[in-house]
C-alpha cells in the first residue's frame, strides 16, 4: 500500500465514525498524523517495540494518545523527554512491558 492510499483509507474509516487508529511503522505514522491533522479528534496508537533512538521522532506524532509498548526505563525517559519538548500538552497513555519471569534473554522492565 502507498502512503496516499493508506491516508484514504484512515479518511473514510473518520468518516464512517473511526477515531482509533493504530500504526506499527514510526515514519508512516507521523507522516499520516502530519497529513491527517486537520481530523482534530483522531487518536492514533504506535503498536511494537520502541527503540530510544525512535522516541523524540514519535513523540512528534500529532494527536499521539498511546504507546505500545515501552519496554525499559531508558526508553521510558526517552519518550517522556521527548513528549516534554514535542507533545500537545496532554499526558501520554504508555503501555509497559513487564518481565515476569525476571529471565535476562526476554524482555520488558524487571
């Protein structure tokens, strides 16, 4: 799919009553909410793991509610560094991934 052809298809969901919508690409989505901004009551999600080095870029994203998954404290201080600089004013809904197992190999905050 082409970026164009997604934002058609997040238009015509808007129109038939979508407001939540989920991106697993950083790029695609800020580019999508940068585009789409002018719909002022979309709430988009970034869904997958987030990397440090991706956290002020997405923390960019218009109308920005929640973030899955963030899964260390060092991309926790990351995005809320970030959001500080470049976020609506709103806080931002995160989602944390836990290591249960407290196993080294697998991931989440222990």
């Amino acid at each position: 799919n082409s970026p164009t052809s997604s934002q058609r298809r997040v238009r015509a969901a808007h129109e038939a009553g979508q407001r939540v919508f989920g991106e697993n690409y950083i790029n695609e989505l800020v580019e999508k909410s940068a585009k789409l901004s002018h719909l002022s009551d979309i709430k988009w999600h970034f869904i997958g793991n987030l990397q440090k080095k991706n956290c002020s870029k997405l923390s960019t994203c218009k109308n920005l509610a929640l973030v899955e998954t963030v899964n260390s404290e060092k991309v926790a201080r990351a995005l809320s560094n970030g959001w500080k600089r470049n976020g609506d004013g709103e806080n931002l809904k995160v989602f944390i991934q836990v290591n249960t197992s407290r196993e080294e190999q697998k991931s989440g905050c222990m």
